[in-house]
C-alpha cells in the first residue's frame, strides 16, 4: 500500500506519518464530531486516486485518508475494523462491478460505503446503491463541497441504519424473552385461596437470555395442588424453548391425571424427541401436596434437596430417594415417589442449583447446601414471599465478590396457611 502520488508509486510529501495520507493528526472516535473520518479509497488509478486527495484537502470535512490498490489490500485495511467510510472503485485488477462491492460489503458491515463511478455509469451507481451502498458519484463530476458532504451523509446514514438495526434485534430479543418467560415462569393455577405458593425467578447474570430453569405450580378438581421445579442443563433460546416445552408437558399430564414413575418417564420421551443436543438432560422436583395437608409426595429426577420450613423457627434440608436426571440413560431410569410429612404450618422451598453453586471464597470454594441452610435458618421468621426473596438475596451477596450468581435461579416455596 502506498500513498496517492506518481504512477511509479513513489510518495508525495503530506502532513502525517505511517502508512497511507493522513490529512489530519489523532484518532478518529466512534460518535466524536471532532474526531477525523477514517477512510478507505480503493482505487487502482494513481490519477483517480491523487484527485480525490486533492478534493479532500479541500473539503469541509476532518479525514485521515488510506488508499489500496487492489480489493485483497482493502480486506486486509478492512480486517482491521477502523474504518468508517469507502471510497470504492468499481473497475479493480482483482475485482469488478457489484461483485466488487459485495467483497467490500461482506468485509466491512458497518463502514459506509461511496461507490466512484464513470460519467456514463450511472445505472452502475443506482445498483450499487440498492446493492448496500450509501451512496454513488461520478468521477468527472467530483468537487470537493459535494465530495465531503457526501461522505457526512453516508457515514450518518450507515450509522443511523446500525442504530436502528440493534433497536429492531434489541426489540425483538426482548418480545422472545417475554414469549419464554410467560412459557417458563407461568402463574400458579390455583382453584383455592387455603394455599402458600410462592414463585421466583431471577436470570443468571452471564446471560442476556432465559436459562432452561422452569416451574409450575396448579391444582387438580380433588383438591391436589401440584408442582414442579426443573432445570434444563445449559443456557440460552434453546434450552429456554425446551424448558417451556417441558412445562407445559408436565401441566398438560397432571391435567390428564398422569401420576407417580409414568411422569418422568413421558417427559424423558419428550425430551428424547426434542432435544438437538443427544448430551442434554434434565433434573426436576416433582411433588404433590394431598387434600389432607399433612402429606406430600415427593419424586425427583437427578434434582437438589429441599428446605422443609417450619412450623415456628425450624427449617431443615429434606432429601428424598430420587433417581437419574432426565436423558442420562434413557430408558434406564427408576424414580420412586415418597412420602413426606408436612407438619401444619410448614412449607416445601424447592430450588435449581443456581442458587447455591455460586462461587464465594477463593479456590473455588461455593454457598453450597450446608451455606444455603445457614441463609434459610437467619430467614426463618419471615413469611413465605421474604423468606424466599432474603434466600435469594442472601446467595446473591454471599457471592458477590466472586462474580455474583452466574446460573439461572427458580425458587418455588409450597404449603398449607392455617394450622
């Protein structure tokens, strides 16, 4: 690469340093008005490209000028990501008419480009312009006011097409979010006001979208109140989309009256038929609070514990025989369902991992169980909704100094008001 000057390629003397012409000192900023426009001019005419150094001495616009020769030297330039405006060339060695712009295009999005034209081509320019250029001029028609202007206004264009392309991404990520959201995170459908249940979810804060975190919670026509907490391994749309997938699975054959082992067998098939990943799996707490509010039946899949609170000040850690996560070994799975007492006044606290594998002490030491029983006994006192909400408040500082909670986290407290 050499600068605009004499057909040999020797260099004219101009005001800079290193490599191309530099009209004017310091570095262009993205969104400064003070800053020079960074700008590319592939052109392979040292005539053509001495003119348009010539025209941008003169014009009204600040500009640090690099010129190639060739479209394999403009990618190079290009790969280096500063530029804010080509100046294009559409007759190159190595490259010709919209081809020519669609290389330049594919190598540089978010540079305007200006394609230079002959006098006679202006179909060629209008092309170029539908083709993603911001903009087409005619070489024999080139002065500098129309020059510089036109390079403000490509560049202002380019930009404002950029901002507006991250508002339509920004808008429809987060339409998805609330589509996942109101798939993951359902309201609890409770025919009965006599019930405690509590739902959170809070997003793991290494991640812009839902995680594969999931509950529901709804009570059948004999009075059973249902409930469900899983984890889908991963994070993103996809396991999102599964975990929606799972939980409507799951309220659709409660609603069918499908009970005990035959559950979590049927989600495994679901989730065999659905997974793209033959190494996902998925843990899950399943559990059903009887009409007689003194017993729950447990059953749970590759699942953490969960915190039995009260009655009064008593909380503790209940770990029920569970089998397999979900997908590990299909079809070799075996989940039994117990029985546990549910003491008047008391509530289930069900909970993905993402609330206790919080990093908090250096080597990688975590909250862990034994950490969250410790935060779950200084809340006991509170009711259900700030018992669950100082749980999760209570991880979040705990990990704080290490990066905070990096997993999703769902919390699901369950139980009888009254004595």
């Amino acid at each position: 690469m050499v600068s605009p000057g004499m057909a040999d390629g020797s260099r004219i003397p101009v005001q800079g340093t290193g490599p191309g012409v530099s009209a004017w000192q310091g570095t262009a900023r993205q969104g400064d008005p003070a800053a020079p426009i960074e700008l590319l001019l592939v052109e392979d005419d040292p005539g053509d490209a001495f003119l348009v150094e010539e025209l941008l001495s003169d014009a009204d616009v600040r500009n640090r000028l690099t010129w190639v020769r060739t479209m394999a030297e403009a990618r190079r330039e290009l790969a280096r990501g500063r530029f804010q405006c080509v100046l294009l060339d559409l007759h190159l060695a190595d490259a010709q008419g919209l081809d020519a712009l669609e290389t330049l295009l594919a190598g540089s999005p978010d540079a305007a480009v200006i394609v230079l034209t002959g006098l006679a081509e202006a179909e060629a320019g209008l092309a170029a312009v539908a083709a993603g250029a911001q903009d087409y001029i005619a070489k024999g028609r080139l002065e500098s006011e129309w020059l510089g202007r036109a390079i403000r206004y490509a560049v202002q264009r380019k930009q404002g097409a950029i901002a507006a392309a991250a508002l339509q991404a920004g808008r429809l990520r987060a339409e998805e979010n609330a589509r996942l959201e109101r798939g993951l995170l359902p309201s609890p459908k409770l025919a009965t006001a006599e019930v405690v249940a509590v739902t959170r979810y809070r997003p793991g804060r290494a991640h812009s979208l839902l995680g594969g975190d999931f509950y529901d919670v709804v009570e059948t026509p004999d009075g059973t109140v249902h409930a469900v907490i899983g984890d889908v391994a991963g994070h993103g749309p996809d396991e999102a989309a599964l975990g929606v997938c799972l939980r409507v699975a799951w309220r659709s054959f409660v609603l069918a009256g499908v009970r005990g082992p035959r559950l979590p067998a049927l989600l495994e098939e679901l989730l065999l038929a659905e997974r793209d990943d033959d190494e996902c799996f998925v843990t899950l707490t399943t559990l059903r609070l009887r009409p007689d509010r003194r017993t729950v039946d447990v059953l749970r899949a590759g699942h953490p514990a969960m915190l039995l609170r009260g009655p009064g000040p008593d909380v503790r850690l209940v770990e029920t025989a569970g089998g397999m996560a979900l997908g590990l070994l299909p079809g070799f799975g075996d989940w039994p369902e117990e029985r546990v007492e549910l003491p008047p006044g008391a509530e289930l606290v069900l909970f993905t991992d993402g609330l206790f594998e919080g990093e908090t002490g250096p080597g990688g030491r975590r909250l862990d169980l034994d950490g969250l029983l410790g935060l779950a006994e200084r809340g006991a006192g509170l009711d259900a909704s700030d018992f669950v909400d100082a749980l999760i408040m209570g991880a979040e500082l705990a990990s704080a100094d290490y990066g905070g909670l990096g997993d999703d986290v769902a919390v699901v407290a369950l139980g009888w008001k009254g004595t």
